[in-house]
C-alpha cells in the first residue's frame, strides 16, 4: 500500500500539526505509542479543484489518515496492530469539520529478498531506492494482516483480505502495489 496519490487533485497535507510537532510523536515506526494522545485539529485549505479522500496522504501527520469508512473497514476486518487516534480536519474557507483518524501500524518486519531485489540501502541496511521489490518466502512466516516495512518504514504492507476489502468497498486514495511493481 502506498503512501501518494491517484490524483493530483487529491488533498494531501505538508504541514505538521502544532500538537504532533511539539510533542514529537511519530506514528510511521511501528512501535506502539505509550502516551495519551488527545484530539489532535488540523487546518487545511482545499483549492477549488480538489477533492477530499477516504486516506489522505498527511506526511506532516507521520502516520496514516483514514476516514470513518476507512476505519471502519478496518475494525470489520478485526485488524488488531493498529493505534486509532481522533483527528477533525477543519476547512479553512468553510470551517467544514470532517473526523479522520490517524493509524499508527504497531509492528515492522523485515521481509524483503535482498539477493533477489534492485534496491540500494544505506550502510545501516535501510533501503533508500527501490527499482524492484521482492520478498521472501512468508509462507511459514506468521505475519499481521498489515505492517511496515522494517528496512523501509514509510511502505506499509497489507495482505489480500484488506486490499481486497477497501476495493469491494470503494475505498478512495490509496495506491496498491505488487512488491516486483513498486519502484522509488
């Protein structure tokens, strides 16, 4: 599942709300988040061609912003490695309030081929360009139905069940990818 959108007329939010920023809350790492965290509020301006999705790519957010419906595809599944916390997206010109979630992914595997994938990585080991994307054999591997990419923790990996659920249900802004198909 990746993280940018279908559309360039899709809202994406740059900016870091105040709440996150000054805490230094970070919810991309796959480690479970321990401290309270309240309402977080968020200002955003949507230009007249723009159109608001069901996940909004929220870089500033460091973490995922899902809709009530995505959401809610999510707890239908019984997705369990996943921290929920409230958003309300205010729109500047309108003051419409529309409720969002933002997902923290508890846990991170490191699931990638690297014999058999074109990435290059740092000397830590982490992947910072992907030509290709294989993974190894998970067959035997138990694995959640969603989790980050050890090596590469914005790329958030879901299995068949979810893909397959947000499309039956018409879930709008996210881009699915086989690994062998994902470039960066």
């Amino acid at each position: 599942m990746a993280n940018e959108r279908n559309s360039e007329n899709e809202l994406s939010i740059d900016d870091t709300p105040l709440l996150i920023e000054t805490n230094g809350w970070e919810f991309d790492s796959g480690l479970y988040i321990k401290e309270t965290v309240p309402l977080i509020s968020h200002t955003y301006k949507l230009e007249p061609e723009q159109f608001i999705t069901d996940y909004i790519v929220a870089y500033g957010f460091k973490g995922l912003l899902f809709s009530k419906k995505l959401l809610k595809v999510m707890k239908d599944l019984k997705v369990n490695n996943v921290q929920c916390f409230p958003v309300e997206l205010v729109n500047g010109d309108t003051e419409q309030i529309d409720e969002y979630s933002l997902i923290n992914v508890i846990g991170q595997y490191c699931i990638v081929d690297h014999e058999r994938s074109e990435v290059t990585s740092d000397d830590d080991g982490d992947i910072q360009f992907i030509d290709s994307l294989t993974f190894i054999d998970t067959s035997k591997v138990e694995l959640p139905p969603i989790f980050r990419l050890s090596s590469f923790l914005p790329l958030v990996i879901v299995n068949n069940q979810i893909k397959q659920a947000f499309e039956d249900n018409n879930i709008t802004g996210l881009k699915f990818y086989k690994p062998e198909e994902f470039s960066l």
